[in-house]
C-alpha cells in the first residue's frame, strides 16, 4: 500500500476534477432560476432545472461521500461495529438497496445460491454497502436494465465466499484505478469498486478476479 499522504493527495486530486462538471451544472441552474420571473419558476423549463441540479448535487454527494469513507477506512478513522452475519442477509440486503438506491429494478430476476447457514463477521452497514458496489459494478456491464447476475455463497475454512457473475459483465471486469479512467461519470460511483475493495480490506477479507467472475472473500471471526 503507498503511503496514505501520496494515497490522498491522488485521490483528492481526482476527486477535485470530477465535481467541477457538476458543481458547474448546480451553480448555472440556480442561478438561472433566481433570474426567472416567479410564475416562470412553475413552469417546466424550471423543472428540468431543478432536475438537472438535483442529479449533479447527488453526483457530487456520491463522489464525496466514497472518497472520505475510502480515507477513514484507510486511516483506521471508522468504527467498525463487529457481529455475525449470515452472507445470505447481506447479500438480501444489498440488493435490496441496490433497487432502492440505483434504480436497478430487475434484481429480482438474478440467481441467488447463498445457504443460509455461511456466516462472516464484520460491520453490517459496511458490509452491505461494499455488496452493492460490487453489485452495481457488474449489472451495469452491459444493457442498463438486462444484465442478469448469478450470486452463489459458500463456506471456506476462514469464513464466506460469495461468487459474482454476469450474463454481460463489464470489461474490464476490475477496472482500472480511478485516476486512470475516463472522466464525467454521470452516477458519480466512480470510486464504488475501489471503495468494495477497501472495506473488504478493511475487514480482513478481499475482492478479486477468478474465472471471468469476481470472488469477494470475508472472514468469520
């Protein structure tokens, strides 16, 4: 791992770049609405204004929030509330939010193969959150909307593995670092992988690549 200063600075510096766009769009839709006469704020140029702000303020939230959970995780700033969970909850749970949150509604036709009884220990709200990431990552590999994952979950001597396919996974399946990736991320979720990867990390566990799919690893405790 290289040292956190020269870990931040790369990351505060990408994420610096990435709000810019944005932040200009939320600032401009303001400040034209301000200029509109009151009945004109009403009508549906304001809306799609008000729309426009919106999705750039969530964008910027996203980015903002993922770089400062990465860094307290990092610099061991988090904490970790440590109990048993059944993979299987968290798997639910995730996707669950994964609908909610992303607007991915077709979950419920993804395969689900994950026994009840495989347990991991960690901090659920983290837990859950890095699953959504990896989730979020593979369904959007291909069509919005017609990406059919396959989740199988099974028990290793130090825990709970959960497999992770796509019928159209992306490519590349991990992708590259942040500051080596296109910018204008219209989600913001830009730093959703390395984020999954992190908090993984963070709880003895890891994420990566085996046979065209991706294997996160969690401990049991």
């Amino acid at each position: 791992m290289p040292p956190a200063g020269t870990r931040r600075g790369k990351y505060l510096g990408f994420v610096a770049h990435e709000i810019k766009n944005p932040l200009a769009t939320a600032l401009w839709s303001c400040d034209l609405l301000k200029r509109m006469d009151t009945a004109d704020r009403a009508g549906p140029r304001a809306e799609k204004m008000v729309d426009a702000s919106l999705r750039a303020l969530r964008r910027m939230r996203r980015l903002v929030d993922d770089f400062f959970t990465i860094e307290r995780l990092h610099e061991r700033g988090y904490e970790m509330h440590t109990e048993n969970f059944e993979l299987r909850s968290l798997v639910d749970g995730a996707m669950a939010a994964l609908a909610e949150k992303d607007g991915v509604v077709a979950t419920q036709g993804w395969a689900v193969d994950v026994p009840g009884q495989v347990l991991v220990t960690g901090d659920g709200e983290m837990l859950r959150r890095g699953l959504r990431m990896v989730l979020d990552h593979m369904a959007k590999g291909g069509v919005a909307g017609r990406a059919r994952l396959t989740l199988v979950g099974h028990a290793v001597p130090s825990g709970g593995e959960l497999v992770v396919r796509s019928s159209q996974p992306p490519d590349p399946l991990v992708p590259p670092v942040p500051e080596e990736r296109p910018s204008g991320d219209p989600t913001g979720s830009v730093l959703g992988y390395a984020l999954a990867e992190t908090i993984f990390t963070a709880h003895g566990g890891s994420l990566q690549e085996r046979e065209g799919a991706l294997v996160i690893a969690l401990p049991k405790r």
